[in-house]
C-alpha cells in the first residue's frame, strides 16, 4: 500500500529511467516531444513523481485477448 509521503515523492530522471527500463536520453526526448509522462521543473531541476510514473504505467495497460 502506497501512503501519502510515497506518492508525493519526487524521482530523479535516472530513477524514473531505472524504473521502466529505459534511458535518461529516452525521457529528454520524451520532455521534448511532450509525451504523455508528467514532470515537474523547478529552476533547470527536473523531477517526476511517483503517482505520475505508476499512473503512466497503469495508463498503457495493454489487455489481454481471450
């Protein structure tokens, strides 16, 4: 169970990297092209939260066929 301080929680490029497999040069240009996965940017600090980066994840659920 995810508690409050968890889901606010803000990641780094290389732990959101780390987390679904894919590079820090993958998220830039994801950050560029303005893909689906919310950041936050404080100054030239770039940070995701952890609620963002499960619902991404909950939101690109490709169902099984029967």
């Amino acid at each position: 169970m995810t508690n409050s301080t968890d889901s606010c929680k803000l990641l780094t490029e290389q732990e959101v990297a780390d987390i679904l497999g894919l590079s820090c040069k993958t998220l830039q240009q994801w950050r560029y092209l303005k893909k689906n996965l919310a950041y936050h940017k404080i100054g030239k600090i770039v940070r995701y939260r952890l609620e963002d980066i499960n619902t991404y994840i909950n939101g690109n659920l490709v169902p099984a066929e029967r």
